[in-house]
C-alpha cells in the first residue's frame, strides 16, 4: 500500500522541525555572528544527513511502516 503524499509531506516537515529546532538552540551561539548564507549552509549541511535516519523512524512511529 502507498503511503499518502500529504502524510509523506507532513512527516517530512516534523523530521524538519525536530531537527533544525534543537540545532538552531545549540549553534546559535557558535553561528549566530556568521552571514545567514553560512548559518544555513551548516544547518542543512547537518540536519539533511540526519533527517535521512530519522524519517525510517518517523515513518515506523506514526504511520507503521518502514523502507527497506
């Protein structure tokens, strides 16, 4: 069974808010003085390697099922 698109979207956007919100309160202090274009170079440079793990995990908690 195919998994919804707008079920896809949501979940894609809570992996992204639960990443970058705790990223942002930890690097504020380390990359807060840097251009905006450098501060979000190493947020996504981050956060996009983490969020390929923790959409499995997303997908298994909330929807059941899981990509092999």
């Amino acid at each position: 069974m195919k998994t919804a698109y707008y079920k896809r979207a949501l979940i894609g956007w809570l992996g992204i808010y639960l990443l970058i919100t705790p990223l942002i309160y930890l690097l504020s202090d380390v990359i807060g003085s840097l251009p905006i274009y450098i501060q979000t170079f190493i947020l996504t440079g981050i956060s996009t390697p983490l969020m390929c793990l923790l959409t499995p995990f997303l997908n298994k908690v909330l929807l059941g099922t899981s990509h092999k």
